[in-house]
C-alpha cells in the first residue's frame, strides 16, 4: 500500500484502485493510464510539483489534466505568487519522498500547497499515486481533504 492510498484510507476518502500494465518505453504514465483503463483524459490528472516564487525549497503541488499543460503566469496567480518555475527533479523527490514519475499529491513526505488547474466541478476525477500501473479515483462527489492545504 502506498502513502497515497494509506492517507485517502486514513480520511474516510471514497477511492478505487485501477490496475494496468505499465509500458516502460511509454513517454506519458497519464495519457498511457487514460487509454489502458478507457477514461476520458480530461478526467486524469497529473501531479507537477513547483517552485513558488524559483524558490525549490518552497514547493508547491500543482494538480492539472493530463491533456494539457501548466501555464506557469495563471498557476503563479492561482498559488498567489510572483512566479512560477518548475521544481528540480532531485528537490520534488525529497520534498515529496516519491520518484519522478510516481510523485501523488496525497501522502506527501513533506505537505506542500496544493492547487487543482482546472478541476472537474462534477463527476470522477483519476489521480496518479506512486505504483507503475496503477490509477486511483476520487470521488467526484466529496473533497480530497489531505493533510497538504489546499489554496485555490
């Protein structure tokens, strides 16, 4: 069992694990997720963690459809921020205690904020958490409370 699972169990989060057959040559876990478990992309979501302000030691967990991309202006304003850069990989693997690749925003090692880009207001939404070949969903339903807080 993961961090992830292991936190979402803890808070009573309605959740369902989905298993598949990771490919290791496939460049995108999201977009290969979405298409091995027949899911609409714009309902997976994929974990990005930031450097508020280029600061990589004050980061920040960005929650965006696997179909798109992070605008770094919009997410800075979202997180309340000057500026946004993308984490270094070797400070959101210690920051987060995941490998790049596998990063959840749930389970943390060390909570950051969280901010959802676009979030479905209705129905499932499926989160990456840190097992090749595993999805996991969230009800749609109820709020994802973690222990990270949560800023838009």
């Amino acid at each position: 069992m993961t961090p992830a699972i292991t936190l979402a169990e803890k808070r009573g989060v309605a959740h369902k694990v989905h298993s598949y057959t990771h490919d290791p040559g496939c460049a995108s876990y999201g977009e290969e997720a979405a298409a091995a478990l027949q899911i609409d992309p714009a309902q997976v979501y994929k974990t990005l963690m930031v450097a508020l302000n280029g600061d990589n030691k004050q980061l920040g967990v960005a929650i965006v459809p696997v179909a798109g991309q992070l605008n770094l202006k919009a997410a800075a304003k979202a997180f309340k921020v000057k500026k946004i850069a993308m984490a270094d990989p070797q400070a959101a693997q210690r920051s987060s205690g995941y490998l790049l690749g596998g990063i959840s925003p749930l389970g943390q090692k060390n909570p950051c904020q969280l901010c959802w880009i676009k979030r479905l207001k209705t129905g499932r939404r499926y989160l990456s958490v840190p097992v090749s070949g595993v999805g996991n969903r969230v009800s749609g339903q109820r709020s994802v409370v973690t222990d990270q807080r949560a800023v838009c």
